[in-house]
C-alpha cells in the first residue's frame, strides 16, 4: 500500500497525456481513458477500483473526487 | 475435412456442419477457454445443443437469422455457435450501441430471433462477463443473405455500411491464419483483449483458437496488472492478442515479473508509435506483431515478428493493389448488403480508403492513413459523418461539424437557445458512447468559406471558440 496523497487535478491530467494528446478543453473521459487512469492508480497505490466507483468516474472532476474518497480511506 | 485438406462449407441454408468440423472438432477435454475457470470443448458442444434448441423454441429456422446483442461472454460464445450450427445467420450488435441504434439495425435486419442480456450489463473494466441471456421472437422472414455473419460498420444506413461474411469467407480467414508464421500455436494460450464482437478479437482469436486447440485467456480486467497476471497463470506460451492501447498499458507495468512464458504481443488497428513499441520491447524483450485488417476481409496483412515496421506482408491468399494512392483487396464478391456504394466496391475489388504504398521488390504494404472521415477509437470504427448527422437531427441545432484532434470533437450553431447538458444527453440516447464527442463547443456562427461551405480546419475551429 502506497502512502501518497491522491492526486489532483493537475496530476490526473498529467496521467492522461501519457496516454497521448488530448483535445483541449476535454472534460469527459472515455472508456480507454478511464481503463488507462484505473491502470495508473494500481500501479501507484496498488488499489483496485470497484465497478461503482468506474461508474461514477465519467469526468477529470469526478475521477479526482473518487480517487480522493478511495485513496484518503486507504491511507 | 476432405483429402486435400480443405473444408466443405455448405451455403448457411444448407447447414451449420462446418461449426463441428472446424471449430469444436477435437477431444472433448481438449481446452477451449480458461475464464479462468476452464470451459472444455466438450461442454462448449453441450451449451451450443442446449441453445440451438432455445433458438429453435424462439423460432429460428436454418436460412433464418438471429440479432445477438450480448457483450463478449460464455453467453456470446455459445450463441453465436448455436446459431451457426442452425444454419442460421447471425447479426452482431456491439452491446454498447443505444436501444436506438439498435432498433434501426432490426428493423432493418429483419432477424428472427434477438438474444440479449436479462439485465443491464455492468462490465466496468472486465474483457469478458457473466451474463443471462434473454431469446425474444421477432419475425418469421428468413434472412436476405446467406452470409453466416452480419456486422454494422459505423452507421447502419446508406449503401456499403452493412457487412455480411459467409461460412466460407470466414474459414477461410481461420485457414489463412493457420499459414502465418508467428501465430499462436496449438496447446498455447491468446490472452484476448479486443472484444469478440468485432473481427480481431471474433476470427483471430475466439474461431482460430477454437480451430487450432489455442486457450483463449480473457484477462480479468484491462489493466496492465491482470494482463501481466494472466500471462503467468501458466505455464504455457502465451501471446496476447490486442490494440496498441493495450501495449501501452503493458509498457507502464512497474517491476513485472519475469515472464518466460511470453511468447509474443500482436495488435491490430492503428500504427504504434516507436517510442512505445521501443520501451514495450525493452521491458518484455519479446517481438510486437502488427496486424492489419478489415471487418470486411478479416486478416489482409501482418507483421508478427515487428521486422518490417509499420509495413506489413499480405497474408496468404490476399491479393493487394494501389490505385491512385488507395489501397484495394481482391473479392470476387462485394461484402454489402443492399445498395452497394461502387466508391467501396467494384468489379472484384474492395476498396479500402486507406491511403497504402505497395513495394514492388518485396510485396510488402505500407498503410498511410484514411482517405476518409473514419476515425479509429480503441479498435472501433467511427464514422464522423454519422455522428455530425445525429447531432443534426437533435432539435436546436442548425449546423454541426465533427473533427477527430486525438479525441471526436464537435463545433455546433444552433437555432434556439439549449443547455450543452440536455444536448450530450439526448445524444447519448441516439449513439453508442464510443462514437460520442468528447466535447461539444456551441458557437454562434460556424466558421464558413466564402462559398458558405463549413470550414473543417482545426486550427480555425480552435480559434472560433469564445
């Protein structure tokens, strides 16, 4: 288990260009998006996401405000 | 299979032997799946029994055709053989397309019966589900064709946008398959990450694995780790069958475990860009194959040992030409269904609107980019004009223009005043969630060439934007 903080904002934008340039201004994450950002949590704090948690993961906003809760409680 | 080592495949009316034969031939313990709990080829022919008889109680009859609309599963796999082994033909519909989209392809299909899941499928990032399937009686007409499979490309209306394959053309497929050098050979394993659904993950994996005694091994979810887990489940060689998502995924793996058993990584779509086939290479050090292909075709060429980059070699049997710039496949037959668009088929060839390169000296075929407006989202086709149609059929909009800058874009002018929020919604009643733009920007005026023609440059969108 990792003791980073989660990431923010800024961070999770940072995972994402990592999976190739995106339009300016894209706020809502598509599926291979979402798979990449799931792939990046497990590698870095090594905890799986629940299908209720992907669900609610469909904008950067809310990926970082699940990712918050997740990751704060796994602390 | 007859003496010359070739199969003899009836027209789908006449009968479905050619599933027994090619596909679920072979001892009965002999491995058709590992989910990871192992699914034999004996219980496979059991489950098919079992569903040709549900089929035949929903009324399909052999020459009749049936709408699968279920998600890569067990459910999928033994349908799908089910209404082969029928002489039925089956209508692919991607699970994820809306009960719009849907609707229109039925009822313009006309199949018998539709198979579909009992309950919302909530796959999350799982390759392969669990799901209870439903067979619902639709219409007592037999089939248009004869072709075994019918797919949709993006867009189910207008000429040359509905593909059918006969029983024929795709064991074909899986012989040419069998005659590549470099592919998954029998009592080795495919870690299938392309949905079955389409032609890679449906052909390459699922009925050449089937034909050959390959495991076909769904990871159990798609992330670097499960994929790198479910290479180490055994011991036996193990390629990984995918897209170059999926190489990018492996290539940021943090310490993976060494993996002898790692064979080789293929991936169809498109071109990967060095940088990540270079540091792939470097973390695994096995060879990244290239596949290109068509859901029309199947497999036309391949690159298995990454010695050609990008180009690849036209796999057996395939017969490639150049015409002004553009890259064409010899069929004797067209692949439509319906009105028959003579831009994407003529005279025994199809036309691929891939810009493609042919070297004279070594046959070998570089793929140079769309000549059209299809665009490539994680494997998936889309066609932008499709998407820039749907947005103009929503109330409101007066004009819309659809770009790809890494991700579907789309510029709109309305005629009344509406929230961005109830347009995407509505939309997403009418489009699968791939083919949707990731952003809608509402401008006031399009941008326009002096003629009044919408302008599709993306730098003068970019600018156009308050």
């Amino acid at each position: 288990m990792s003791n980073l903080p989660p990431p923010g904002r800024a961070e999770v934008i940072d995972w994402l260009a990592g999976l190739g340039q995106r339009p300016p201004g894209a706020e809502r994450l598509d599926s291979m998006e979402l798979a990449w950002l799931v792939h990046q949590v497990e590698q870095r704090y090594g905890v799986e996401l629940s299908d209720d948690q992907l669900a609610q993961m469909t904008t950067i906003d809310a990926a970082v405000a699940v990712l918050g809760e997740v990751l704060s409680a796994h602390a | 299979m007859a003496m010359d080592g070739s199969f003899v495949v009836p027209g789908t009316a006449a009968g479905g032997e050619w599933v027994d034969e090619v596909l679920l031939g072979g001892a009965a313990a002999r491995v058709g799946l590992r989910l990871p709990e192992v699914v034999e080829v004996g219980k496979l022919r059991r489950l098919v029994r079992e569903r040709q008889r549900e089929l035949a109680r929903s009324g399909l009859r052999a020459g009749g055709a049936a709408a699968l609309r279920l998600p890569p599963s067990l459910a999928f796999v033994t349908y799908l053989l089910a209404v082969w082994r029928s002489g039925a033909q089956a209508i692919l519909l991607d699970h994820r397309l809306t009960d719009y989209e849907v609707r229109r392809a039925i009822e313009r299909l006309v199949p018998q019966v539709v198979v579909s899941p009992q309950r919302p499928v909530v796959a999350g990032l799982r390759t392969f589900v669990d799901v209870e399937a439903d067979v619902a009686s639709y219409s007592g007409h037999p089939a248009s064709t004869s072709h075994a499979v019918v797919q949709l490309s993006s867009g189910s209306t207008g000429p040359s946008k509905v593909i059918g394959r006969t029983a024929q053309a795709l064991v074909d497929e899986v012989l040419r398959y069998t005659k590549i050098d470099g592919v998954p050979l029998e009592g080795e394993r495919v870690i299938l990450l392309p949905s079955m659904v389409h032609v890679l993950g449906l052909v390459g994996g699922l009925l050449y694995g089937l034909h050959a005694g390959v495991e076909l091994v769904p990871p159990a979810r798609l992330t670097g780790d499960a994929i790198v887990q479910a290479i180490a489940a055994e011991q036996t060689p193990a390629t990984v069958l995918g897209v170059p998502f999926h190489i990018g995924l492996l290539a940021s793996v943090q310490e993976p475990p060494k993996l002898p058993q790692f064979k080789r990584m293929t991936t169809g779509g498109e071109l990967v860009p060095a940088a990540v086939s270079q540091a792939f290479e470097e973390k695994y050090g096995v060879p990244l194959g290239n596949m290109y292909g068509m859901t029309e075709v199947g497999v036309i060429g391949t690159d298995l040992y990454g010695a050609h980059r990008p180009a690849i070699r036209p796999a057996p049997g395939i017969d490639v030409r150049v015409v002004d710039g553009e890259l064409q496949i010899a069929r004797p037959e067209s692949p439509y269904l319906g009105l028959v668009d003579p831009a994407r088929w003529s005279d025994g060839w199809l036309r691929t609107r891939d810009a493609g390169v042919v070297d004279a000296e070594t046959g070998l075929v570089s793929i140079k980019g769309r000549l059209d407006s299809q665009v490539s989202v994680g494997g998936l086709k889309v066609d932008l004009t499709e998407v820039e149609y749907t947005l103009g059929t929503l109330r409101g909009v007066e004009a819309a223009v659809v770009v790809y800058d890494g991700a579907i874009t789309a510029y709109l002018q309305l005629k009344e005043r509406r929230e961005t929020v109830r347009l995407e919604a509505e939309l997403s009643q009418r489009l699968a969630s791939y083919k949707r733009p990731r952003t809608l920007h509402v401008l006031d005026q399009l941008p326009r060439t002096t003629t009044g023609k919408l302008v599709r440059d993306l730098t003068v969108l970019r600018k156009a934007v308050p």
